[in-house]
C-alpha cells in the first residue's frame, strides 16, 4: 500500500525529486550563490556534531540513540537534505528530528532565511 508523502513545510531541510521538479529551474539560476551557502551550513554543522567523511555530504553516527544520519547539499533546491536511519521508527524520527535541528541552529546562526 503507498504510503503518504511527508509533509515538507521546509524545503531547505525536505525536497524529493516528484515535489521539487517544478521549482528547481528557479533554483538553477541562482545555483552558485545557493551552493556557497549549502557549503557554509555544511561546514557549521560539522562543528557540532560527530562525523564522517563521505564525499559531498556528511555522516552522523549516533550512539543514543543508534544509528546514522546522513546530510548532503540538496541538488536541486538551495537547503540541506537530512536522512536518517535508526534501525527503528522511533530512534529514526529521533534522529532526524536531532539533525534537522542542527541544521536550523546552523541556519538561525548564520541569519540565513528559512522559507516555509
């Protein structure tokens, strides 16, 4: 049975290809200005965080609870992708919801406008 897509009430932190197709030649013009920032949130989260390298993004590994979170530029929109994976449902929305605010600490930091 399909399941119902997510609500995303913040495209920097949720895009899917589907639901991002219309939007993104917006986006394509203003791409090196978008990829700048993407870069800087990128940086300042690793700040915060355990990580490790994965080429073009960055790997979380969690202890508590267990699990990865993976976060990576998106590439079509100008916002930061989180995924996360906790072996569970609960530690995976745990976790994803502990990224994404990282991320938007990182955001709210560095004024850079959250649009809804």
């Amino acid at each position: 049975m399909p399941k119902p897509r997510e609500k995303k009430d913040n495209h920097l932190l949720y895009a899917d290809a589907v639901a991002s197709r219309g939007k993104s030649g917006v986006w394509f013009g203003e791409r090196e200005e978008f990829k700048t920032t993407q870069n800087e949130v990128i940086e300042a989260v690793k700040e915060k965080i355990n990580w490790v390298p994965i080429e073009n993004a960055i790997m979380a590994v969690s202890l508590d609870p267990p699990g990865i979170v993976v976060m990576a530029p998106n590439p079509s929109l100008p916002g930061i992708m989180v995924l996360a994976d906790g072996a569970t449902a609960a530690n995976t929305e745990h976790l994803k919801k502990q990224y994404t605010e990282v991320v938007q600490e990182v955001l709210r930091a560095a004024d850079i406008k959250v649009e809804k």
